[in-house]
C-alpha cells in the first residue's frame, strides 16, 4: 500500500492541472474577446504615450 499513498499526490496534482489548462484554454476567446483586446490595446498606447511625454527631446539639454 506504500506505493498507492507515494502515487496519490503526484496523480491528484497532475489532475488538478490538466483541469486548470483545460480551463484556461476553454475561456480564451469568446464574446469577450474584442473586449479584452481593446483593453490591451488601450494599455499599450496609454504606456507609449507616457514613455514618449517623459523621453527628453533632441533639442533639450
């Protein structure tokens, strides 16, 4: 019986993330999509925008 109770854990962890990535690959897309890529989207021009307002420009010194 030593060998089912030093097989358990690694089992039930493996089912746990088999569970987790098939989650997770199941809530990709969807009618939320165009949402979240607007969000990133509206991220990234948000923190280019802030990057470009504080670069010092070539004429300053």
């Amino acid at each position: 019986m030593d060998y089912v109770s030093a097989l358990l854990p690694p089992v039930v962890m493996a089912a746990f993330f088999i569970a987790l990535v098939m989650t997770i690959i199941k809530t990709q897309g969807g009618s939320n999509k165009g949402k979240e890529d607007a969000a990133v989207d509206a991220a990234i021009v948000r923190a280019e925008s802030a990057q470009q307002a504080r670069a010092p420009r070539a004429g300053d010194a």
